[in-house]
C-alpha cells in the first residue's frame, strides 16, 4: 500500500510539469480529505492528489507575495547563498530573503551589482534594489529562464542600488574553499578540480562548457552517482582494510565501515552542496546502507522510486531541472541494463544446465551399455592432470570475469549514450555522437584515478587546515598533493580540447526530429517485447514518422515549393527579430539586441530557433536600421551563416570584425522572389533620422500579406500613405513596438490589418506599447498582441488561411510558462 501510494506521488509530481495551472491554494483542505479517504482503498489516487497537492502548495507558498503590486524599489534583509558569474565590473549572486515571519518555502533573489564591493557567501546584507519578475523572453528551442530560475526557487530578479553589510557567517563549506581556492587557482585544471571537489562550476569558461556538450562528458564534472558511489567504495576498503586489525567474526566491522564510509560520502554531498544529482545518489546510498543492516531485502527499482520520492518531498521543483532528468535517466538505464543481463544469464545458464543434463543421460547409456558388454575401459595416467586443470580452470574463470566485466560495462555504455542522448536531445535539442567512445575511455579513469587521487587530496589537505602552520608553507605543501590530480586530468584535457575539430561534435536536432527519434525508440523497444505479430505492428507505426521525416529530408527536392509557410515573431526582449520560414529554408528581419562581450539575443535565441525549426540556409537578412534592438546581433549570425545575404540600407552595423567583402544590398524599393513568396522592401528616402529611414517589408503569397514596419515614425507613415505605397495587411508588427511616435490613424486605415503584433518587452522601461496606442488600434476592430506578454507568436500560413500561436497559451501552456507579474512600471518617452 506504501509502494502504491509513493509510485502515485511520483507519476503526479513528475507530470505536474505537463500542467497549464496548479491547483489554488484554497483547495488544499478539500484535496487533502480526498487524500485520506482514498489512503486505504486506492492509495495510488491517494499519491497522485498528494503530490499535486504538495506542488501547488509549494508554489502559492512561494509567490503569495509577490502577484501584488510590491514596489518596484525594495529594501530588504538577506543572506547571500552562491556567486552566479562575472562580466566587466557586474556581478550577478543570489540570495536568500530573511524573513522575519515564518515562511514554509524560502524565497530566492537573482541580483546583479555594479562596481560592488568584496562579496562572499555567507554575508548578510540589507539591500535596496530596483525588482522585477521572473517573466522572460520564451521562444521555441531557447534557454527557459523562468523554468530555471523556479528550480532554484528564484521568484524576483533585481539591480543593488544601495546595500550594508550587516553580518558575515561564513558556511564551513565556504570556509575550506576559500583555503583551497589559491592552490587551485596555481593549477591548469584548477576550474574543473573545483567542480570535481565542491560542485562550483562557476570558474568554467564557455569554451570548457562547449567542448563539455560536445564530448557527452558534463556528467563527469558534475557531481553524481558515479563520484559518491566511488568516494563510498574508496573509503569502505580503507576503513574494511583499517579494522582488520580488530578482526570479528560477526558484522561488526563491515557495518563500522559501512557507515564511516557512509559519513565520509555525506560530507563529500555537503562540500559538493547538495545539488539534484547528488541529492539523488546520496539518499539512495543511505537507503541501501540502512536496508544492508537491517538485513531488509529490496529490489534496485524500489530503491530508485524511494530516492525519487525523497527527493521530491525535499525539493518539489527538483523535476524542473536537467540535471534532474539526467541523473534518474542515467540510473534507471543502468538498473535495466543489469537487470536485463541478469535475466539473459538466467536463461542462457537454463540451456546450458539443460544440455548438460542431455549429456549427462547420454553418458548414463553409454557407460551402461559399456558394463552390458563387459568392455573396460581404461584412463590414461597423466601425473599432473589435476594441476593442469585447475590452473586451465582459474584461467577460464578470470577471462570469463574479464569478457563479462568489458561485456557488462559496454552494454551500459551503449545504452547510456542512446538513453541519455536522447534526453539530451529533448532537453537542450543537441546530440553528441562522440560521447560513446569519450566516455567509454573517460568513465573508467575518473573511477580508478581522477576522484581517487583528487579526494585524498582534499582530505590530506583538510588535515593541513588543523596543523599549525603558516598558510604559505600550507599553500605550498597543497599544491603538492594536488599535483597529482591535476596532472592525473591532463589526459582529459587534452581529449576534450581537441573536440572543436571533430566531426559531428555536436549535432543540433529540430523539434520534429527529436519526437521523431523518440517515437521511432519507443515503437522499437515496444516492439521486442509484444506479445504476438498483430501487437508489433500495432507499434510498429510510431516508427512511421521518423521514417517520413528521413524520406523528406533526402529526397525533397531544393525547388519544391512548400504549400505553407511560417513567420516567427521572436521574443527578443525590446527588440525586433522575425523569422520568416519555407520548410528548411529561412529569412530573418532584424536580429535582437546585443550587450557587452557575451550576451546576444541571436546567440541565445535567433539559432536556437532556427536549429529547432530545422532551418538549415538562412538566405536573407534584412537589417530595417541600425539601431542596436535591430542590428546587435548580425555579428553573431555572420558568424555562424556566412554565406547568408544581407540586405540593408546602412553601410556598417555592429560587427565585431570588418566584413567589407560581405556583399550588402540596398533595400531602397525593390521586389524579389523567394521560393514561392514575393517580398517588396520600401524605404522612405526623405526620411532625417534612423528611425524613419526603416526599410519596411510586405511578405505575401497571393493569399495573405505581412507588413514589418521597423521603427517607422509618423513621417514615414504619412509618406507611404501618401504615395500609395501601403496596402491592405492581415498581419501588422507595429511600427517603433507601439510608440506615440507612430501608428497614426491614417496608417492603420491604409493597411487595416486583422492583427497587430508589439514587439515590445514585458516591462519595459520605456512602457511600450502605449497604452493609448493600443486602444486605437483596438477601436479599429483590430486584434493585440505583445510579444513581451505572448512569448514567441507563430503565424502558419495555409492557402485559405492562417492560424496564429503564441508560446505562452499554445506552443508551451505549462504553469511555470505563464506570466508573473509585479513592478511595471511606465516611463515616459
């Protein structure tokens, strides 16, 4: 009855993520009689309402507060829990807020400070920040930073506009990092001990984290089941080995070792700070601990489940994280793989017993036909035959171990590669191809060399930290000792380094792909084990699409025309990026913002959504003006297209290198083709500022017409309307993202469109869209969208008509997707 109802709290807690809204907070008291009176007679009912119960709660816990309108300026008292990244003179950290009312859930900030002074986990500040919500750019195939930031139970983003240092209470944790972090830092593979010892992946640079997904070997740096179950083995021989001299002929030392091991793989969970993996590995551990001495039998899958379930009592939002996935992923094809060769032995060690009995009955007739007969038989006399068999016999034994041993571990390997891939694919929509090889070199020295040498580093070097003596003489006796593991990560380094020049590093999959691969998976999986012909055909049609999806792919013809297309309104912040799609081919119009050295809208949002689209040649990109929100990021998509053809009016942009070779073509009145849609580009060329000399574009199949206006103002307006330059639209993308300078009535007259798309930021500074902009669209019967408030909106054009989905509502309708809102606030123009 407890496995029936934990079984239910987990399927419920899990697809909970797969819910548009979470229960309200007054249905607790209901649900949870349902709870109780279902306990007993269906207990899996009982889970499942337990589990969304439990969520819902967590969630309304967190966010009682903040669906209010709290000021935008904050001052509050909090305690700083872990440093995020580094850009120029920012900081970005986040924080626990100390509260003083009790609180069930603990409420985490995301803060940025500029210029700030020396800041440490474990300070407790008061600050006064400027906050904002959660909500963020949401587009198909880019970073979902609403989703992570409720894993960690982040509910606010801010900007330090004051603060004071209150109080400093150093964690012991930050404590022996910050001794340790100057004999990392001496080290080349400084950045990944510190992930390998504490689970700070902060000092990784982007290039590691790249050259990490390309080889499949991230897990191995974060740490998980593999370092905890290696860190347990290592010290139960130390301590097994260590208490022979005490020998017994009970448990007594096996139990002794078992949970001194069991502490020193706590502590090594706490100095990694606990994070999902880990979490999960270690309660496993314990429970196995537990039930060994308490000689309490259970199947690996019942420990698995009660690991699940812990981990989701602890932490109800752990399923929102990747790493949570990948971890449990990992586990549950390593618990099928064992299971499924154990059984394969079963029956293989069945026919082998059963052709030794035929054999043995054979040999019965034999020898007593033989005494029938009277015929003796006579062995030979080899003096040392009984020695020569049992060395041939220990000889068979050990290679038999051996061929099992690599047998075993390539069967896991395999199947990790394909299982976590997979998950890999619909997490992130990339795949590795070289991980199997990588791995299956890199899992068994991290096991036997990297965590041993790098733990019993750590721990002489803990043992330095309680020896009097000066930190210099301390420092250097530590790099020393973590010589060894640095040296023992060099193979490792050089391995993942040289990935940037292999083939098919990492392989970017569309959406339709990734649920092709997984239908096609679960079709042939369900296949080998049905029951009869009529069931395998029945699975056998999910493998149909992949098979289509692969005849289109190869076969389709590059001047067929496709009979619908696509345009993608990009959530890009306050900024413009449209996306224009015929099948595997694109066009872009305008490219997002992009600020400092490291953050660009088309890096983090443009290619991803053009890899999840599966467009393979963008064609086009046409640039209106050169403003940042329009321009930032043509840089970054030369970089990765550079074949692809710009179309603009400005004679430079912001490029990071000089592209005087690019071929750039005038956007000034001009009409083409483009695989079945015509595209006419219109500038106003008595236009004096940036803004009014946009290059607009109409898009139109014949059927239905798209206008994007760029940041034409009112004068550009008037001036196309009064050249009867401007026709009638079913989809507009409002000109300067819904200023007062522009959508005059004149303008909407001319075009009179069905849908008027803002490309503006949820919250924005600058407060657009206006208000009274909007309404004077609305008083035309004309349909709003705002793409700070929608997410991404797709248009699906069809012959007769067109459908419009927006992220938020159609793509992705899941509670943690949905808009939170506390802080607007409007600036004048």
């Amino acid at each position: 009855m407890i496995n029936r109802f934990i079984y239910g709290f987990c399927a419920s807690m899990l697809f909970s993520n797969l819910l548009p809204s979470l229960l309200p907070i007054w249905m607790a008291s209901f649900i949870l009689i349902v709870v109780l009176s279902t306990f007993i007679k269906w207990p899996f009912i009982s889970g499942a309402l337990c589990g969304v119960m439990l969520v819902s709660f967590c969630f309304n816990s967190l966010f009682s507060s903040h669906e209010s309108e709290i000021p935008v300026q904050k001052q509050f008292k909090a305690e700083i829990v872990s440093l995020v990244s580094t850009n120029s003179d920012w900081i970005s950290f986040d924080i626990r807020v100390i509260s003083e009312q009790y609180e069930f859930y603990h409420s985490n900030y995301r803060l940025t400070w500029q210029q700030p002074p020396e800041v440490k986990v474990g300070q407790v500040w008061i600050f006064t920040a400027r906050m904002k919500p959660i909500t963020s750019p949401l587009n198909q195939g880019g970073f979902n930073q609403q989703k992570y930031f409720l894993s960690r139970h982040i509910v606010a983003k801010g900007r330090v506009k004051q603060a004071e240092l209150l109080d400093y209470n150093a964690p012991l944790r930050q404590l022996i990092i910050n001794k340790m972090d100057p004999i990392l830092q001496t080290r080349s593979n400084g950045s990944i001990l510190k992930a390998l010892l504490f689970g700070d992946k902060s000092n990784l640079t982007p290039t590691q984290w790249q050259q990490l997904r390309q080889t499949g070997t991230g897990h191995l740096v974060a740490i998980s089941g593999l370092h905890l179950s290696v860190i347990f083995g290592l010290f139960w021989f130390i301590f097994r080995s260590g208490l022979q001299i005490f020998p017994s002929f009970s448990r007594r030392n096996l139990l002794i070792a078992m949970v001194l091991a069991a502490l020193m793989a706590t502590g090594y969970g706490y100095l990694a700070g606990f994070a999902i993996a880990t979490q999960r590995a270690l309660i496993m551990l314990l429970i196995l601990i537990v039930l060994t001495m308490v000689n309490q039998y259970s199947s690996p899958w019942q420990r698995l489940i009660w690991a699940l379930f812990a981990v989701l009592v602890i932490d109800p939002f752990a399923s929102l994280s990747a790493g949570f996935w990948l971890s449990f992923s990992a586990l549950a094809i390593i618990l099928f793989t064992l299971e499924y060769s154990v059984a394969k032995a079963k029956i293989n060690r069945s026919d082998s017993e059963s052709t030794f009995n035929n054999s043995k009955n054979e040999l019965e007739i034999s020898h007593n036909e033989i005494e029938f007969t009277g015929t003796q038989v006579i062995e030979p006399n080899v003096q040392n035959l009984p020695f020569l068999e049992r060395l041939v016999s220990k000889y068979q034994d050990y290679k038999n171990k051996l061929i099992g041993f690599w047998v075993g571990f390539w069967s896991i390997q395999w199947r990790l590669a394909i299982g976590l891939g997979l998950m890999q694919a619909i997490l992130f929509g990339t795949i590795s191809i070289n991980s199997i090889w990588v791995n299956l070199l890199m899992v068994p020295w991290f096991s036997i060399v990297v965590i041993p040498l790098s733990i019993i580093a750590l721990v002489l070097n803990l043992c330095l930290m309680f020896i009097p003596v000066t930190d210099e003489l301390r420092v250097f006796f530590g790099e020393k000792l973590m010589s060894f593991a640095d040296v023992a990560l060099t193979p490792f380094q050089l391995l993942i380094s040289g990935s940037d020049h292999w083939p098919m590093s990492l392989i970017h999959l569309s959406d339709k792909l990734v649920i092709s691969i997984m239908l096609f998976i679960l079709g042939i999986f369900l296949m080998m084990w049905a029951v009869n012909t009529l069931w395998r055909l029945a699975v056998g049609v999910l493998c149909i699409p992949l098979i289509l999806y692969s005849w289109g792919a190869f076969y389709s013809s590059p001047s067929q025309l496709v009979p619908s297309w696509q345009v993608h309104v990009l959530d890009v912040g306050q900024g413009m990026a449209v996306l224009v799609q015929q099948g595997n081919r694109g066009l872009l119009y305008d490219t997002g913002a992009a600020y400092g050295d490291n953050f660009s809208y088309a890096d983090r949002v443009i290619i991803p959504a053009l890899n999840a689209k599966g467009i393979s040649k963008l064609d086009y990109i046409i640039i209106s003006h050169d403003d940042n929100d329009h321009a930032g990021g043509l840089d970054a998509l030369m970089r990765q297209y550079p074949n692809t053809q710009i179309i603009s009016d400005s004679a430079a942009h912001h490029f990071s290198s000089p592209l005087e070779e690019r071929s750039q073509n005038p956007c000034t009145n001009r009409q083409f083709d483009w695989h079945g849609v015509t595209l006419r580009l219109a500038i106003n060329p008595t236009a004096k500022n940036d803004n009014n000399r946009s290059c607009i574009a109409f898009i139109t199949d014949g059927q239905h017409q798209v206008l994007l206006a760029g940041d034409i103002e009112k004068n550009s307006e008037r001036y196309f309307t009064n050249n009867n330059m401007l026709s009638r639209s079913d989809i507009l993308l409002a000109p300067h993202h819904g200023s007062r300078t522009s959508s005059t009535l004149a303008f909407i007259d001319a075009v009179s469109p069905q849908h008027v798309i803002f490309t503006a930021g949820f919250a924005n500074q600058y407060g657009f869209p206006k208000n009274d902009v909007v309404e004077r669209y609305k008083m035309k019967g004309v349909e709003t969208l705002v793409s700070g408030n929608s997410g991404q909106i797709s248009i699906d054009f069809e012959p007769s008509t067109y459908t419009i989905r927006q992220y938020r509502s159609d793509i992705a309708p899941f509670w943690y997707n949905k808009v939170f809102r506390f802080g607007e606030k409007v600036k004048a123009e």
